[in-house]
C-alpha cells in the first residue's frame, strides 16, 4: 500500500513539472506556420514569450529579443531597437531562400546593400515590406 502511495505522488509531480514546450506539445520552430495563439498559450513555445504573428501568412512564429543571443539556434534577431524589442525571424540565404523562407506563401528572404539587410546582423525570413505610394 505504501508503495503504490509513493509511486502515485510521483506520478502527481511529474504531471505537475514546468513544461517548455507549452501545453500543445513540442514547440514549432521560429519561421514555422501557426495558428493564431489562444489566450494564455501558443504552439511556438512557452507564451507569452513565444507566439503566433497571425498578421503574418498562415501565421509565423516569432519570439521577443534584443539581440541575436536572444533568439533560438537558426534565427535572427530583426528590428531591435535601443529600448524596443526586435523579433526573432528564421535566418535564410539568397542562395538557399526557396527552402529557408516559405516562398509560395508570399515571405521573401531579406536582404540589404551591406550584405544584410539594415535591421538585423543576418538575411531572414519576412513578408516583403509594403511599397508604392499607398494608393495616393
């Protein structure tokens, strides 16, 4: 009897441990399609650090950062500036973009005349930015 006491406290705590991968299962890599984030989850990874940009095609996962160091292994921190956080995005190659980046879907690798575009130390995945004179 005692026996079968402790092996169901056991079972209790694993069941209760901290998970990483949030309460959908196994978190999706940056850059990776998502459906839109609930109110206190995400299948990118531990929300609300992680999440779904549902502005995005089919959704992109993202999480905050400051720096390169923030961002998971294969990504890129874009858009940081000195007090707001950037956004980690999937890193890509011109010369590898067509399976990097999710070209069908209308993202684009991101480029720049310094050899990378000017918002992040690395090429990456995005959505093309919006050009033309807005319809004026």
């Amino acid at each position: 009897m005692r026996l079968c006491l402790i092996i169901c406290m056991a079972a209790a705590l694993v069941g209760c441990s901290d998970s990483t991968s949030s309460d959908m299962g196994t978190p999706l890599p940056i850059g990776s399609p998502c459906a839109p984030d609930g109110p206190t989850s995400s299948v990118c990874g531990p929300f609300p650090k992680y999440f779904c940009d549902a502005d995005h095609p089919n959704g992109y996962c993202k999480t905050s950062c400051h720096s390169d160091a923030d961002c998971p292994s294969g990504s890129v921190c874009a858009g940081a500036g000195q007090t707001a956080p950037g956004e980690c995005h999937k890193e890509c190659t011109q010369a590898t973009a067509s399976t990097d980046c999710r070209l069908s879907e209308g993202y684009v690798c991101k480029d720049g005349a310094g050899g990378h575009p000017d918002d992040a130390s690395h090429d990456y995945c995005d959505v093309p930015e919006p050009t033309g004179d807005g319809g004026a």
